[in-house]
C-alpha cells in the first residue's frame, strides 16, 4: 500500500571527510550575516501599514487605519486584513507596548519556530547525517529573502512555519502502516491557521487537499479541506455578525485587481508564475540551483514514497500560488523555500552518485547562490540607520506642531503615532491608482488642504513617487508653503 512506513535508507556520504567541515562553516556564516543584519534595520513600509492595524486593534478592539483615511472607509474600520497577524501582534503590543522591534520580533520568533520543528523530522527522514542538516540551514538563513524578511514585521516567515507544519503533520498522516486521521486534522488545523494569517496561506490547504486526494485518501481529504475551512472562517465573522459584505468586497477589490477580459487575463497571469523566479539574481540563482538539484537527483533514481511525495506537494504548492496569488511578488518564495532547500540539499546528499562535471555544476551553483545573497544581504547590512531617533528628533523640532494632523511617510508612526494624526503618503498613491484622484502627484496638495492637514512631511521617495520636484524654501505649493529641510524630510506648513 501507497501509505505505509518506508524502510529508513543508511545514510550516503554527502560528499568527502573535509564536507562536514564546510557545512558547519556555511551555516555558521550564515548565521552570522542573518544576525548582522538586525543592526538598526530599515524599516520597511508595510511594517507601518500592518504595525498601525494592530496598534488600533489593541487601543480600540478594531482594526482601521488613520495611514489611509479617505481610502474605501479604511478610518473607520478595516474589513481587509491579514487577521491573524494583526491579532497576534494586537496582543504584543498590549503586552509590551508599541514598538517596531517588539513587531519584528514575531517574524524572529517563527523563524526560531521552524527551526525547532524542522529539525526533527528531517534528521529522521530525509537529513540523515549532521552534516547533511548543517547544509539545508546554510542554504535556507544564507537566503537574502529570508534574511530581510525574518526581521520585518510581514506574514511571510509565519505563514512558512505554520506550512511547513502542515506538511509535516501530512506526512505523519500518510506514511504510515494505518493511516492517522489525526494528524490529518493537525496538518488541517495548521494550513487554515496559515489561510488566517495571510490569503496566500490557502495554498498549503490546495496542497494539503490536493496530496491527500492524489493519494486516494479520501476520508483525510474531506476532514482535511473540513478543518481548514472552519478555521478559515474566523477571519469572517466580524463581517457576517456586522453584514458588512459590501465594504469588504469593496476593501477587497483593489487587491484581487480585476481585468476587464478575465479568463484570458486570469490564464496569462498563471502562465507568467516564471517572473517570481526570475525577478532579479537572487531568486534566478535559488530558481538554477533548485531545478539542477531536481533533475540531478530524479536522474539518480533515489527517491522514495515519502520523497516523491514532497516533490508532489512541492509542485502543488507552486501551482497553487500562481492560481491565487494576484501577484507576482518574489517575497512569496519564502512560502516553499524550505521545500526548494530540502531538494537542494539531497542533492548534494547524493553526490556521490553524480558524474564528474555535475558534481562540478552543483558545486559550482551552490556557491554563486552563496555569494549572490551574501551581496544581497551585505547591502541591506549597509542601509542600516535608527528612524525610530530620526523620527523622535523631527518630533522635537516639530514640537509647536504635536497632536495635529499631518501627511507624512508610513514610517512616521515609529513612534510618533501618539504625537501626531498621520495620514500616509501612500494613502494617495493608492487613491490615484484606484481612479479616485487624478493621476498628478500636485493633488495631494489640494487633498491635504481638503483634510484639513497642518504640516506635509515628505522625503525624496516620497517626491519621486509622486512625480513632485524638490521644493524651493518659501514657494507656496497649493494652499501649502515649503518652509525648511530637517534631515531627509522636507516641511511644508499650511497658509
């Protein structure tokens, strides 16, 4: 039968004596760029974003958004969320108050989570040898998105922890002399807390279902796609208890984003998932290394049952984010970059049995994966700065203007929230993107006023974003005077 235990295979050399000495040596690099990488790390914008739905959530019970009032009622509450993340780090702030490193510690912490849970069930059925373990951890924290991401206050690193658990607890499920219903529900449980956390969670649910139904395990299957969907449906009963179906298909809209032909443009979005992999070097390079890992290792004839079933989901996985997610964004990788890893590193597990010139392309790979992270990481090492104290400073400076109402970047709320009522810069950007302002980064001036907005706070993202060119001091710009430059932020103050 299809779901029974396989016989643990001995262990091969991964590949010489001198092996484990450079996978120890990857993955303690790897670990030391990871931690240099904390160092007063740039914020990123939708830390702010999510940071300021949880803030309100702790301060009020509901999630809204001063950051973009006048967009789709978002000031007065937010249906459209990222539930369980929000709720989640409501509870933090609650607990330790508001902080933009209490925030990204919840990445931290799940990235610690994966860690912990991995470990176990890949030395036992795939990582045989210490070494081999050392490899996949080197390859996975060595990566730039992981890097970035496992200290930024996103679902990324989460939803790739609850996922991996899923997978797991399928596993459990399925090789096994009788198959266990009950780790079923656990993989079910996990995939819908990843669907509650982020949308591009129901992917480990497809996948979940998808392995469960391609395997003929029916019963699993429907408790599977059961457990998952009642989990998944806490993120809506705040909607149904409010009948605020209408604002949440409108707060929902702009991010589906639908085209006018929609079956076509709906096929042609899947057939375009190979942009995810090829956006820039660093996930061309994993999208190499991964897919010469794949076919060296079927050429090998060294799978199993367990591992064609990890290839299987793998593929699901990648099948299922091309269908739901309306987005080509690269940081989604992270979603199945434990799976890619593993591959990899089987690969390199079984070098032994590859010839000569593979072993020099595997080789050879690995180590421009390596080094073109390493870069990566190394330049987002160099962009540290504090705009938690840049921000306090302009607060100083500010000091006549505490308590009004500003426009300002999203990354003022760190930890200038409680200083001033700040409406974001990108507030505008999407409204114009939506068709309800006119594409002319001099609107916001107009609409500020309209707002009844004291000071607009702007920096050169901000300006070449919206199209505007640097302020000459004294000119008046709508019902706006530019009055000073104060670091990187240039001050407009109300007539």
């Amino acid at each position: 039968m299809r779901n029974t235990e396989e016989t643990t295979l001995p262990p091969p050399e991964i590949t010489s004596r001198a092996s484990p000495i450079i996978c120890y040596g990857l993955l303690l690099a790897s670990i030391v760029l990871l931690v240099a990488s904390f160092y007063q790390r740039v914020l990123h914008g939708d830390e702010a974003w999510i940071g300021e739905q949880a803030y309100w959530a702790a301060k009020e019970g509901a999630v809204r958004s001063e950051l973009f009032r006048g967009f789709l009622g978002a000031e007065s509450r937010q249906w459209v969320y990222h539930w369980l993340f929000v709720w989640q780090a409501a509870a933090v702030i609650k607990v330790a108050g508001w902080s933009v490193t209490g925030l990204k510690l919840i990445s931290l912490s799940y990235l610690g989570i994966f860690l912990l849970i991995s470990y176990r069930h890949l030395r036992r059925h795939y990582l045989h040898s210490a070494a081999a373990c050392c490899l996949f951890y080197a390859v996975l924290l060595s990566n730039a998105l992981l890097v970035e991401y496992s200290f930024v206050f996103r679902p990324e690193v989460m939803l790739m922890c609850l996922g991996f658990g899923s997978w797991i607890m399928l596993e459990r499920s399925l090789h096994r002399p009788t198959p266990r219903l009950g780790y079923a529900a656990l993989g079910a449980l996990l995939a819908g807390l990843a669907a509650l956390t982020h949308l591009n969670g129901l992917i480990y649910v497809a996948a979940g279902l998808g392995l469960l139904l391609l395997r003929r395990q029916y019963r699993a299957a429907v408790l599977f796609g059961g457990v998952s969907g009642l989990v998944f449906s806490v993120a809506f009963l705040d909607v149904l208890v409010h009948n605020a179906w209408p604002a949440y298909f409108a707060q929902l809209a702009p991010a589906v984003n639908p085209e006018p032909h929609r079956v076509l443009a709906y096929l042609l979005h899947v057939l375009n998932e190979h942009k995810r992999f090829l956006h820039s070097p660093v996930e061309a390079v994993l999208s190499v290394l991964g897919l010469a890992a794949g076919l060296l290792l079927y050429r090998t004839h060294s799978g199993t049952p367990r591992r064609a079933d990890a290839a299987l989901y793998l593929g699901l996985l990648i099948g299922a984010l091309a269908c739901l997610s309306p987005g080509k964004t690269t940081k989604y990788l992270l979603l199945y970059l434990p799976h890619i890893g593993l591959f990899i590193t089987l690969a390199f597990v079984y070098l032994s049995k590859h010839r000569p010139w593979q072993r020099w392309l595997l080789g050879s790979l690995l180590l421009l994966y390596l080094l073109t992270n390493a870069g990566y990481t190394g330049y987002l090492i160099s962009r540290h700065e504090d705009r938690v104290a840049k921000n306090q400073q302009l607060a100083r400076q500010l000091a006549s203007y505490q308590h009004c109402r500003v426009v300002a970047p999203l990354e003022l709320v760190f930890n200038q929230i409680n200083n001033f009522t700040i409406q974001g810069v990108p507030c505008y950007l999407v409204r114009m993107e939506a068709g309800q302002l006119p594409p002319d980064g001099r609107v916001l001036f107009t609409e500020a006023a309209r707002f009844h907005r004291q000071l607009i706070i702007l920096n050169d993202n901000s300006l070449h974003d919206l199209g505007l060119p640097r302020p000459v001091v004294g000119r008046t710009y709508g019902k706006y005077r530019y009055a000073y430059r104060f670091q990187d932020y240039y001050i407009y103050k109300a007539l």
